[in-house]
C-alpha cells in the first residue's frame, strides 16, 4: 500500500476535474500543476504549486518546457526503498511525486480538425508521456492514471484503503499508462509516416483502440474482440444478441460488396464470408427476392445487407426468414416494428459506415502481410472486348456487374448472372473448372434461365479452353475474365467460334 502525499496533474481533458479534484482534497493531497490545469484548480478554491514554482524554473521556450525538471522526474522515479535515492532526493531538496495525473494534447482530434502541419506538430505532448513513462515505470511506488475514466476507480480506491492505492491497482494503472503512451506515439508515427508517402515504412506501428468484446471467436470455446482505429465503426446495432467474430467477419465483407454498389441501389446476403446473392435492381424488395432466389439454402442464417433505407414491405419479406444479421442504410419506423418482433437478430444501421482505401492487415501470430484494399470502382475503360461479337451497354453493364461481385467471392470464383442479379455462384475450389461445376449447379436448381441472357465472370483467366467451354455449352452468352493466360488465343478462337461474348480485364481480381 501507498500513500499518496503529493500528486502532479496536468490534463488537457478537464472532464469530470472538478469531481477528482474534491475527492483528493480529503485526504490533504498535494497538489502540483501548471497552465490551464492549474489555473482551473485555483478556479475550484483548492491549494495549487504551479510547477514553475515548485521546480524554481520558469516555463520556457513557449511552453514547450514545464515539467521537463529533475525536481519533477526525480520526484517519480524515486525508488522508495531504495538508500542511495533517497539520500539523492534530501541532498537536493526534491519531494516525493506519489500520484500522476495526466491526459495529453489532443493529437488525434488536431489530426481530425486539421491538415496544418504546424499545428498539427505542436499538439505533439513531450512531457506529458515522459512523466506517465516515468511513473508507469516506477508503479511500485507511484500511482498513475491517464483517463478521465479511471478517475471514479482512482478514488473508490484510494476510500477503501484510507488514503492509499494497493498494489494491485497501480499495476494495473501503469499497464493501462503504457497503453497510452504506446497508442499516442502510434499516431505520430503513422502521421509522419502518411505525409512522407512511405507506402511501406520499415515498421508498422498499430494504434487500435478495442471497441468491444465478442459473443465469442469463430467457435463458442474461443475468446473474441474487435479492435478499431476509431472507437466508431460507423455501425449502429438496433437491435438482437451480441455479435460474434463470424458475425463481424460477414458484415465487413457484406459491406464491402454493398458499398461498391451504386448509391442507394443493391441487396447482397453473405454467408461465411461469400456472396451467395446479389442484385442491383431497381426495386428494393424485388432486389432483395432476386438475391435470395440466387441460392436460397445457402441463404438460410446468412447475412443481409441492403445499400438502402429498409422500408415496411421489404420488412415483412424478411421477417419471413431467417437471417443472423440484418443490415439497412436505416429503417424506417415501421420496418423496425416488424423487424424487432425477432428479438435475437441483429439490426444494423450501416449509413455512416465508410469502406476504407487503407491498407488491409492479415496476422498470423509472428508475421503480418499488408496490402492496399481491391475496391476500385470498374468503369468501361478497365476492359478490352475481344471478341467479334460486341456486347450491346446493357449486356457490358450487366457484366461488369458480374465482374464486380466475383472480385468478393474466394478464389476459384465464377458468377453467373443475368439482369443484374446473380444466378449462380462457384466459390473457394482449387480448380476453376470445379467453381464453373459448383456455379451452374446451382443455377439449375434454383433458376429458370430459359430464353435469359446468361452471363459469366471469372476472377482469374482460363488456363484452357475447358472452363468457358463447360460455360458456353450451358447456356453461357458472355463472358468477362483477366487476360494473361498464354491460351488467351485459344479462348478467344473458341468464344469467335461459338458466337460468345468475350471480355477481358486488365486486372486479375484473386480474394485469398
């Protein structure tokens, strides 16, 4: 147990000040300060040293440093037991510094507020960090709290023991303090980083903040969070149980595929992270019906995510079935009556949610591997026709539709569609031919195509003629695929020969 005889504070969140500032009085608590954290207890009627003061050294260089003293540090890092140190602080009249209190400048609200440098730059706190690492350090003697949250937790346990912190919970607090400290120089790094267009810096520093504990990981036996560099993701849940890791792993990628829609158009359902349905019809509900259609027994406890307001009838459509998560661009009050009848699934509102042209990160416990995200908007120029038959806009419209949904699904991936919506889908096989197999199966057993335009895509060329032509012979009229194959002429010989549309894209679009 320690006893807390003297504490420096210097906040730049004065939150809640007034609250703590009252509670350590009672136990006749030192109190050291400078700036607007000083004049604010002063303010309060409470006894404050201003560090200039307590130190006998005048801020300098515009306030850029105050604390930055022996006086000050010594004071922190002191080693209570230690002979030698105490014999340093009474040979130079330093004090014991028992509690630190200190939030810092606000980096990441200057980040978010500003595209100055200078200012931006000046929000950089040095000794705010410099006296938390050094009372983080010395936690055995030393508590140090770094939160406007932790100050009600501060003060029930400096009540229950008497004026005293316990053990238990300066360590905790120094834990939390390094966490702090490692976050905040996070975001410089990542700032200077971004502004010397260092795409791939020798370090990646991660500066996340955990948003909340899961239900559970991708098993009921595993432990689960999610982590986000904004406490906000963008997603309101309305409604049902917790989410799960499998959850979250289904509606980041149900959102990336309804985000590449176009504005306010689009239904797609995720199941285990692939589409299984997707339309962009103009009528919502009929978008809605088109993608279940697609596959509907994969569907069951899938994952809906409309790039549209939720309205009433579509509501009813869905409350006839059974799906784990439900995602709108909003509901509307009615929707959500209905909606809500089903007490466990979960509503969520994505209309702030924002797709993000940063770097994806994979882990796997010692390493990492990073790329920038493959969610540029196809326009007409990103494709090459290469057939004699040229398709007609709708027809090229309607495949790059395809092209863009088989860019979400696992590679080997085939789409089939028709009128904007897809009609069969062949995902995550070693062999190409096995996802064309897998993707016509499908559409035989769920769709009448008979006198439909049918149109593929393929997330990689064809390395043989076999592929488009177990497509063609089942009913096939185009198809959109990557060039690079050393057979490109041979599959184009063949889509000349049988009278298909042949398009081929400048990009290969694998999803591992």
């Amino acid at each position: 147990m320690k006893k807390i005889k003297r504490a420096l504070i210097s906040v730049s969140d004065k939150s809640d000040l007034e609250f703590l500032i009252k509670n350590l009085n009672k136990y006749k608590i030192k109190f050291i300060s400078s700036g607007g954290t000083y004049k604010y207890i002063k303010k309060l009627g409470f006894n404050c040293e201003e560090v200039s003061k307590y130190t006998n050294s005048s801020e300098i260089l515009s306030g850029r440093v105050k604390t930055l003293h022996p006086k000050v540090h010594a004071g922190i890092l002191a080693n209570r037991k230690s002979k030698s140190h105490r014999i340093d602080l009474k040979k130079n009249n330093y004090d014991e510094i028992d509690l630190v209190i200190v939030n810092f400048y606000p980096f990441e609200k200057t980040l978010k507020q500003t595209k100055n440098h200078q200012k931006i730059i000046e929000n950089i706190d040095i000794g705010g960090p410099t006296m938390v690492r050094a009372a983080a350090k010395n936690y055995k003697d030393v508590t140090v709290i770094t939160n406007v949250s932790q100050y009600k937790s501060l003060i029930k346990n400096i009540n229950q023991n008497g004026g005293f912190t316990s053990l238990e919970f300066r360590e905790h607090a120094a834990l939390e303090a390094f966490g702090e400290t490692a976050y905040y120089e996070s975001l410089i790094y990542n700032y200077l980083s971004k502004i010397s267009d260092n795409e791939f810096s020798k370090k990646i520093v991660l500066g996340l903040n955990r948003i909340e504990e899961l239900r559970y990981g991708e098993n009921p036996h595993q432990k689960a969070a999610i982590y986000g560099i904004s406490k906000d993701l963008g997603l309101n849940k309305l409604n049902g149980k917790p989410l799960s890791y499998n959850n979250f792993c289904d509606i980041f990628a149900a959102l990336d595929i309804s985000k590449s829609f176009p504005k306010n158009k689009g239904t797609v359902i995720v199941k285990h992270g692939n589409p299984c349905g997707a339309s962009i019809y103009e009528n919502y509900t009929e978008s809605f019906k088109l993608a279940y259609k697609c596959d509907p027994i994969s569907a069951f406890g899938g994952i809906v995510a409309c790039n549209f307001k939720i309205k009433k009838k579509l509501a009813k459509e869905l409350n006839k079935l059974f799906f784990e998560v439900i995602i709108g661009n909003g509901f509307d009050n009615d929707a959500l009556s209905i909606l809500k009848r089903k007490k466990n699934v979960r509503l969520i509102n994505s209309k702030n949610y924002k797709t993000s042209n940063k770097y994806s990160l994979i882990s796997n416990m010692n390493f990492a591997i990073t790329q920038n995200p493959n969610i540029k908007k196809f326009n007409y120029s990103d494709f090459k026709i290469v057939s004699k038959i040229k398709p007609n806009k709708k027809t090229f419209e309607n495949l790059i539709f395809a092209f863009n949904i088989c860019r979400f699904v696992k590679s080997n991936a085939i789409v089939l569609t028709n009128e904007k919506s897809t009609v069969g889908i062949g995902s995550g096989q070693p062999s190409r031919l096995d996802s064309c197999d897998i993707a016509i199966k499908k559409m035989k057993k769920f769709q009448d195509v008979s006198n439909k335009e049918i149109l593929a895509a393929s997330d990689a060329f064809f390395p043989f003629v076999d592929g488009i032509e177990k497509l063609v012979q089942n009913g096939v009229a185009g198809v959109i695929q990557p060039s690079g194959s050393i057979r490109d002429k041979e599959i184009i010989n063949y889509a000349n020969k049988t009278g298909t549309i042949l398009i081929f894209s400048k990009t290969r679009h694998f999803k591992h």
